[in-house]
C-alpha cells in the first residue's frame, strides 16, 4: 500500500556542450587573457627575431664594404674576371645576395605562421 | 644642337598615347569604387610587383644613377644598392603587418594605431615629401625633352603633369596598375636593349679602357673619415627611407593578403635588381666615350646621349627613341603614383572638409586634390630648375627615412609607443631633416663640418627621432591606446587563424 515510488531522480547524459566547446587558444587572444598575451608575445618575438637576423646578415655581407674599402684602399686595384673588384661586388654581386636574403626571410616567416597557425588548431580538434 | 629632333618626338609621343591608352582600357575593368581606390584588393603578386617597379623607377634611377656614376665613379653604386635594400628592409619590417593593417595611406595607420592626433603631422609629411619627390621628377622631364626635341626646359614639367593628372582624375588604382606593370617592363627594355647594342660596339672597338682616374673606382665618397660619414648616411638614408615613401604604401593595400604582400615585395626585389645593373654600364662607357658631356656638365642626360655618341647614323637615332621613350616613362609612372598618394591625402584632410559651410562632392574633392599635388611642385620645378635630379630624390628619403621609417618600425613591434611619443619622435627627425633640406635648396655650397652633417643628415636625425619616440613614449606610458593588443593582434596573426582583429 505504502509502496512510494521512488523519489524522481534527474537523469543526465555528460555535459556535451561544454565538450564541444574547448576553450580554444584563439579565444585566449580574443579575451587577452596573460595566456593570449604569451601566444601573441611569441608569434611577435619569433617574427622580429628573423627579421633582425636578416638585417644582421645584411650589415655584414654589404653594410661593411664601405669599411673595409677604407680600411684596406688597395681592394680597390684587384680585378677579378677582368673587373675592379668594387665594381664587380657593388655592381653585381649585391642583388643576387639581396634576393637571396628576401627568399629566405619569406620562407621562414611562412613556417613561422604556419607554425603559429597549427599551434591554435591543436586545441580546437 | 643641330641633330634630328625626330626620335624625340616620336617616342614621347607614343610613350604618351600609349600611357593613356592602357588607362582607358583598363578603365573597363574598373567598375566600383573599390576598384577606384585599391583595384578590389586582388592584384596578383606577378603584376602588381611589375606596377610598384614601374611606380618606383623613377628620373632618378633612369638617368640620375648613369650620371652619377659617370661624373662621380663607383661611391655612387650606393644609391642603386639603397634603392633595392630598401625593399628588404621593406620586406622584414613593414610589408606583411602594413597590409593586415587595413591602412591605406600612412595617416590612416597613424590613425588607427595610434588615434587622430598623429594624423594631421603624419599627412603634412607626407604632402611634404611628395611634392619633394615630384620636384626631381619634373625636372628630369625638362631635361629629357631639352635633350630630346631642343624644346624650353618648362615643357617637359608641364607635358608630364598634364598627362598624370588626366589620367589620375579618370583612371583610379586599378587602370593606374595596368600603366604602372607596362612602364616597368618598358623602361627596363628601353635600357636593356641599347645597353646591349653599345657593349658589342665597345667591344668591337677592342675594349678601350677609359681614363680611370685613381677615385673613381674608390666605393666611399673622398676624404677619409669624412667621406665615410657620407657614404654610410646615405647607406641609412636609402635603406631606411623607401618604407616611409607615401607612393610605395599605397600599393601594399592592393594585395590580397599578407602572405601575397611579401611575396610581392620579393618580386619587386628581383625586378629592381636586375634593372639596377644597368645604369652602371652606361656610367662607365660613359668614361670612354662621352669626356665632352663631362666637359660640358650635362652628365644627367648621359644615357639619352650615348646612343648618339657611340652609333652613328640611323641605328644611334633609333636607340636614342626608345632611352627616350624610357626616360619619359619613369616620369609619368613615378608622378602617377605620387600625385595619387599625395593627392589622396589632400583630398582626405583638406579638400573634402567643409569650407565655410559649403562641401565638394567626392570625385571633385580628389580632382582637387590632384590638381594642387601636381601645381605646387611644377611651380617650383619651374622656378628652381637647377637642384640636381638624384639630389632631391636622397633629401626626399632622408626625411622618409627620419620620420615613416621610426613610426612604422615601432608602431609595428613595439607595444609601448604612445601618440605623444610618435609626435614628439617626428617632429625631430622631420624638423632635424627639413633643416637639411631647406639649407641644401637654398644655398648648399658652404664648407666645413656642420655643412657635412647639414649635407647628409640621415645618420644623425634617423638614431635622433628613434631615441625621442621610445624616450617620450616610455614617459607618456599612461597613453598607451587600450586598443593595442588587439591591433597587434590583427597586425601579426596569419588570416588562416580566426581571431577577433579588432573592427576593420
């Protein structure tokens, strides 16, 4: 007679929203969280780390010639293939060095953002 | 002058018809406003890396370096070097970020980085040294025609702005970007072929050497510590100064992205390379050849005379044509891409402001603006014919190179800098550079070592306004605009990774 159905339990499945939305590390750099700032500070850092080796390369490889014209005057009287060498260096031999260094910047800074751009996707999966 | 006036006219006049043909024709693909002022942001690297080369070779590359090198010997390669650098550093600092921007000229960066009271110095700068590079290029143009055709030296001048500014008020960056590809691959044939033809008479000649003087292959300017001095502050000034150029930005807002603006910049690299060899040759046979233009001061137009000197007869005449069709053609792309960039400026700050109550409609405002971006700098092209070509154009990127260059590096990389901080950082190097200028047009004759510095300021006034913008930004630093993570945000994240960049 007395025989009460058992109190009404709640039957829940897992909390699927919450796993189908991560927090996502892009949504770090949305809300500027110090997480966000650390991803941003990184991708910042790397870029202008690559761009200052770059310049490096280039103060030594071109930026220094004037230097060395004036420290040692008599490169200017060896001829290489039948030319003065500033000629042949500052005539010539400085647009290939520039492109090359142009080719290799955009390289590395395409894998830099790639890089990047897998590093936000890991979270989302 | 008593020779055959005939290739001159010719080849100006095709130059000119050809030029505002294609600016018709592209018209046809011009359609929105979009297409008006950015070309629909979808020019593909291959041509619009063809149109910034056409764009930036200017009266200074084409004729100023041949002559230089002729008068002056190997010191001078640095200008060509500085020039094409320039796109390097262009390249690692700016290209990319300035294209995420959202900018289209370097006030509306100023502004979106920093707020609106960067906006007014940045737009009078860049009016400034607009018209200071429009000055070299004008009278480069009366020099060629007064080569050319025996014309007066105001033709030239008036003949390139009338073109610019009919087909800058009709065309717009889309058809403006077919002309400029076409003027690149125009000048560089123009030098190529001619170049090619005068090493085999050279060479048939049994390669006399010319009176090589013992400076003239020295790459350092005379005087020891002095000529150092000069030589590594125009070293600074053309490597730095090409990212704060008005006319080159624009072009980066027609990339698609900021992969596609490096890209790009890359090919603009190798495009400027392989012109930038040629001048030179034309220096040194210069050498051999042409001792009576040395004699005679006329050394800015060596590349349209040598053809004569070294070909007699009708193939000399026809070579003169085409370094002519050349010549005018760097006027015409170079002042098409300034007039644009100075013009737009204006036509944002002043003419399409109200005047006491009254508003011009839009396409008025920028005919407007146009038409004062060309008037001013004819004037004085008129008034002031005798400024050497290259040297306007090294005092116009000493002042790029001292104010664009130190806001666009900082506001790009550095979180800290404050508008207080870019306004105090461009006036000193804007008022430490404008000095130089000013002294330089005025009288520039002057010895002694103020007038050295006076002469080349880029190596003091460049370190200057970099040390006054972080030194004034690190004490304003309450200022920083709270926006700045998120433009940094917009300035550096690939456009594959979806995060908010902030409104556009």
């Amino acid at each position: 007679m007395s025989d009460h159905p058992p109190p009404r339990v709640r039957v829940t499945g897992p909390q699927r929203r919450q796993a189908q939305t991560p927090r996502t590390r892009t949504g770090d750099i949305d809300e500027e969280t110090p997480l966000g700032g650390v991803y941003l500070g990184s991708l910042l850092r790397e870029q202008l780390w690559l761009a200052l080796r770059i310049v490096g390369l280039l103060v030594v490889a071109i930026g220094s010639l004037p230097l060395v014209f004036h420290l040692a005057p008599g490169l200017t009287d060896v001829r290489v293939i039948g030319m003065p060498l500033p000629w042949l260096l500052l005539g010539i031999v400085v647009y290939p060095v520039l492109v090359l260094l142009g080719w290799r910047y955009v390289r590395r800074a395409e894998r830099n953002e790639r890089d990047f751009a897998d590093l936000m996707r890991d979270v989302e999966r | 002058m008593s020779h055959d006036i005939a290739p001159g006219i010719v080849a100006v006049t095709v130059v000119t018809i050809a030029t505002l043909l294609i600016g018709t024709w592209g018209l046809r693909f011009s359609r929105t406003t979009s297409d008006f002022f950015v070309a629909s942001r979808t020019v593909r690297p291959g041509l619009n890396a063809s149109a910034i080369g056409g764009e930036y070779l200017s009266a200074a590359s084409f004729l100023g370096v041949a002559g230089l090198v002729f008068t002056f010997g190997a010191d001078m390669l640095w200008y060509p070097i500085g020039w094409t650098a320039g796109y390097l550093m262009l390249l690692v600092f700016v290209a990319a970020p300035l294209r995420r921007s959202g900018a289209y000229t370097l006030p509306d960066f100023a502004e979106a980085r920093l707020g609106s009271g960067v906006r007014a110095v940045c737009s009078v700068l860049v009016v400034g040294i607009g018209w200071l590079y429009l000055l070299p290029q004008f009278q480069g143009a009366g020099l060629t025609l007064r080569a050319a055709i025996d014309a007066p030296e105001w033709v030239g001048p008036v003949i390139v702005g009338l073109v610019v500014l009919a087909n800058v008020t009709s065309g717009g960056m889309r058809s403006i970007t077919f002309v400029q590809a076409f003027q690149y691959w125009l000048k560089l044939t123009a030098l190529l072929v001619p170049a090619a033809v005068l090493l085999v008479v050279w060479a048939g000649d049994g390669t006399p050497g010319g009176g090589h003087q013992g400076g003239w292959s020295m790459p350092l300017a005379d005087g020891g510590v002095d000529g150092l001095y000069t030589t590594y502050s125009l070293i600074i000034a053309t490597f730095l100064g090409t990212m704060g150029l008005p006319h080159v930005v624009v072009r980066f807002y027609t990339n698609p992205d900021g992969r596609a603006a490096r890209r790009t910049t890359l090919v603009v690299l190798t495009l400027l390379g392989i012109f930038y060899l040629l001048p030179p040759v034309y220096g040194a046979l210069g050498r051999v050849y042409g001792d009576e233009l040395l004699a005679a001061g006329r050394s800015d137009v060596l590349v349209l005379e040598l053809p004569r000197l070294m070909v007699p007869g009708l193939g000399g005449e026809l070579l003169t044509g085409l370094v002519t069709a050349g010549a005018f053609a760097a006027f015409l792309s170079t002042s098409s891409g300034l007039v644009i960039a100075v013009g737009g400026v204006l036509t944002q700050d002043i003419t399409s402001r109200p005047w006491s109550g009254r508003r011009l409609d839009g396409i008025t405002a920028f005919r407007v603006g146009a038409a004062l971006a060309v008037l001013v700098p004819l004037f004085v092209a008129i008034a002031l014919p005798h400024v050497g070509v290259a040297r306007a154009v090294g005092l116009a990127f000493a002042v790029a190179a001292s104010t664009f260059c130190p806001l666009l590096v900082l506001g790009i990389w550095w979180r800290g800098l404050t508008d207080a901080g870019a306004v105090a950082g461009l006036l000193a190097g804007g008022l430490g550079s404008g000095a130089a200028v000013v002294w330089v047009l005025a009288d520039g004759s002057a010895g002694g070592r103020a007038a050295l510095l006076l002469s080349q300021p880029a190596a003091w006034s460049v370190p200057l306004a970099f040390v006054v913008m972080i030194g004034v930004s690190l004490l304003t630093a309450s200022r920083v605009p709270a926006h700045t993570r998120r433009f940094m945000v917009r300035l550096h994240t690939p456009e594959a990774v979806q995060v908010d960049r902030g409104p556009m």
